[in-house]
C-alpha cells in the first residue's frame, strides 16, 4: 500500500485502514508463535511421537506443543517437583512418561489430571516420602506404576483410587513399616493387580488372613523378601502355602526371606519354622484322603484322626475357595469349632475340593488335606436299595416256611404205622376222605385184586368217573368221597 495512495482517501479511510493493517500483522505474528510451540523442544529430541528430554539438566518442567507426544522421557534430570500447570494443555495421546532418577519429594494434586490416556509411569529412584489422596488422579487406563527406591514411609488409603485398570505397583526399597491393605482388600482395593512389590521395606509384620483369602492369582505376585518380618506360626503358614503352590515370590527368592525372634535376635529362615520360633529341621508331615458325599448332607473334618476335646495348637483351615478359617470363623456353608474340626452343612457342588488343614505342632507342622466330593444322589442307588430289601423280606419269608414245613412236629408219624392209624391220620389231616370197606381191611391183604374207584367231586355230585386199577394201600387216597369196591 502505498503512501501517495493512502493520502489520497478521506481521513476517516486511512484511519480504518491503519487498524486493518496492525490486526493482520498481529495475526502474523501469533501463527508464527503457535507454529513453533508445536515443534519439538530445543532442549530435546524427538522421534516421531517419541520425545526423549533424558539427561538434560532440566531443574523444572514446562513443556507446551507436545499434544503429539505418545512418550514423554525426563528421567536423569535434577527436577524436583511437578508442578500442576508444568502442562498447559492436556495431553491425550501420552501413554508412557517417564520421571525417574529426578529429585522429585512432592507430587503437586492434579499435577497427572492433564494425562487422561496414561498406562505406564515411572517415578522410581525419586526422594517422595508420602503418597497422598488422589495423588493419581484417577488415571483410569493407568496399568503399571513404578515407585521403587524412594522414601515412602506413608501411603493414604485413597492414593490408588480409581485406578481400576492397575495390574502392576512396585514399592520396593521404601521405608514402609505398614503393610497397604487397602491396595488389596476393601471397597477401595485393586479388582485387577497381580502383582505387588513391598520387598526391601520396613515391614515386620504382614495381615495373613487377608492375604490367604486373596485369590491365587493375586497372592502369587506379593513380594515379601528382604523385610524384618517378626517370626510367628500365621507368617509360616503363609509362606509354608507359597513354596506348596510354587509361587514365584518364595521360589525365586527363598533364600531372602529371613524373620526375627519377637526379641529382634539374629535373623533366622522362617522356612522351616516352628511356633516358638526357633528353627526346626523337621519336615512337614502331609496327609491326604478322599471324603464323598451326597448334595445337602452334612460332613465333619477333623485335622487329626478324631477331634480333640480341648484344641492345645493353633491352626487354620484352607478351602477350595482359598479362604482361610481358623477356630471360631464361619461362613454360610462352613464352621470351624473351638476344638479345630471343619463342619460342611448343606454340601453342594461348589463346595467340591481341597480342604488343607495345617496344624502347628510343637515338633513339626501338620499338614492334612482332605479331597471331598459332592455329587447329586443316583436314582439307580435307590431303586437297587428297594429292590434289596424286597429280595431280602423275601427270603426270610421263605425261610419260615421252610421252617415250618420241615421242623413243626407231626403227630401222626410218631403213631402205630398200622394201616388203618395210618389211613385214619391221613383222613384227619386231608379231611373229607371216606372209606367204605367190605371184607377185610385192604391193608392187609397180600393178594393182588382189581378194585373200582369211584371219585365224586365236590362241584358235580352226578359226575362220576370209574377206573380199573390195580389195588393199593387204601392211604394213597388224596381227598374227596371215595368208593372202594371189590370187582
């Protein structure tokens, strides 16, 4: 635009025309600026989606233009606290950021908020002393926290919260005196991890009975080793179980876990150990048996042979659940007495598995596992039960007749054996039999002699029937009117 030009408009031309002027050049200059803050860092390098800012001497963070960013390196840096606004933008596709070996003691509030799409986190080898309530921010996609070799002695019960994705926290080389329950149990507890890092802490004690009613997957990725752990029976029974189940925190480092006498002595193996104590060489004795049962019958385990009546040793059951019960703990289905039997009521399918009681004998722990089975009922076993005892009713009815038939007395066989006693007792006993004789009695005759036999039956007296037959003892008759005549 030239000046001969812009002299030449009116006066109230040239002044809007000047303002249009400044915008544009202001406009210029804006672009240029939002243009560089999208490049990479100076201080930086960066590859692709990947800025890498490690060993840089960076003392603060304030990075702007990273929103393409997918991995953010600062580690090996002298920054000592992260600021909220060290981000003025949030950054949506950062997946991976990592902050270790820095000096960093405080974790501003809010200061991960501007993260939403963060899954991997690395602040080990920093100076924090203390996890704080939302100290995350509810990193939803959050998978693995890295928090090993800091100086943490204190962690909020809230600090994981909403953290629902996490699979993996280490905190090892802390000064953590308390075991963090809550990661575990409760209503703010960790659905998903699987692994817990608490080796090389300040520990001495750990909750066995919330860490045996985890499930497997969970207690198989506890790291334990390296704490001043106070030597009891609830301890061995705990690492006792992981070294049967071979976990990977008591197999590969077996030789790092140590306890110490309740007077804080020489640090000895708590594998073996027994209940007062001092080391014992003994190995565990196990025992297994099968128990099977019907669906809602009742069955009583015991941890020895019989139950005692007054239990003298502390123990604990195990359940295919991977609960743990000791004397007095009930469930719905299950119940441990005083004396350390197990009762299953009502049994079910489900309740199908193995029960493992460890009993800790002054001389050596006892191990018992019992396998139960629940199985429905068999009609087929009922019906061969009714079927038994019909056969069985059966043969003892035919047994009395036999009895009775065989062994009753017969009076008429301890009588003379002349043939008319003979003919008279069969007459009593038949009845109704009638012998007509004419001459001698034909018992008593040698000769053989045709006779006629005349039958009359009860139905029809007018039926008669004759036949020729040879003369026999007149005792072969067998009932009914009978004639005897000489022919």
């Amino acid at each position: 635009m030239s000046s001969a030009w812009l002299h030449s408009c009116p006066q109230g031309a040239q002044k809007h025309l000047r303002r249009v002027g400044v915008a544009l050049g202001l406009l210029c200059c804006m672009c240029l600026v939002h243009s560089g803050t999208q490049g990479c860092p100076s201080i930086c390098l960066c590859a692709g989606d990947v800025v890498a800012c490690s060993g840089r001497n960076i003392s603060s963070v304030s990075m702007h233009g990273l929103a393409f960013a997918s991995r953010l390196d600062l580690s090996y840096n002298q920054i000592s606290v992260l600021e909220t606004e060290w981000t003025p933008v949030p950054l949506s596709k950062l997946d991976t950021l990592i902050l270790s070996h820095n000096v960093i003691s405080h974790l501003s509030p809010g200061s991960l908020c501007w993260l939403p799409a963060l899954r991997y986190a690395d602040l080990s080898s920093n100076r924090l002393r203390s996890l704080s309530a939302l100290t995350f921010c509810e990193l939803q996609h959050l998978e693995v926290l890295l928090l090993f070799n800091n100086q943490i002695s204190k962690i909020s019960p809230r600090s994981f919260d909403g953290l629902h994705s996490l699979h993996r926290v280490y905190l090892s080389l802390n000064r953590l005196t308390e075991f963090p329950t809550g990661i575990l149990v409760g209503k703010l507890s960790l659905p998903h991890l699987e692994f817990l890092d608490l080796s090389n802490n300040l520990l001495t004690g750990v909750p066995v009975h919330d860490i045996m009613s985890l499930p497997s997957r969970q207690q198989a990725g506890i790291y334990l080793h390296g704490n001043p752990l106070v030597c009891d029976c609830a301890l061995h029974a705990l690492l006792w179980y992981w070294a049967r189940r071979r976990f990977l925190p008591v197999i590969d480092f077996r030789g790092d876990y140590t306890c110490f006498p309740p007077d804080f002595g020489t640090a000895v193996s708590p594998l073996p150990l027994n209940c007062s104590g001092q080391v014992m060489n003994a190995p565990l004795d196990y025992e297994r048996g099968v128990s099977k049962v019907h669906v809602g019958d009742t069955l009583n385990l015991h941890c020895g042979d019989s139950a005692p009546a007054q239990l003298l040793v502390p123990l604990l059951w195990l359940t295919p659940a991977q609960s743990v019960l000791w004397p007095g703990d009930h469930t719905e289905a299950l119940r441990v007495f005083p004396n350390g039997s197990l009762l299953l009521t009502a049994a079910r399918p489900e309740d199908s598995g193995t029960y493992t009681c460890i009993a800790f004998m002054p001389g050596g722990n006892l191990s018992r596992s019992l396998e139960v089975v629940v199985r429905e009922r068999d009609p087929n076993d009922e019906t061969f039960s009714t079927a038994s005892t019909t056969l069985a009713s059966c043969g003892t009815s035919l047994v009395l007749v036999l009895l009775y038939l065989y062994l009753t007395p017969c009076h008429c066989w301890c009588q003379d054996k002349k043939a008319s006693r003979l003919a008279r007792c069969h007459a009593n006993v038949w009845g109704s039999t009638r012998y007509e004789r004419e001459g001698d009695t034909h018992a008593s005759r040698t000769d053989t002699s045709v006779v006629g036999v005349v039958f009359t039956l009860p139905d029809d007296a007018n039926a008669l029937y004759t036949h020729g037959l040879r003369a026999g003892p007149t005792g072969d008759a067998l009932g009914g009117t009978v004639n005897i005549h000489d022919t």
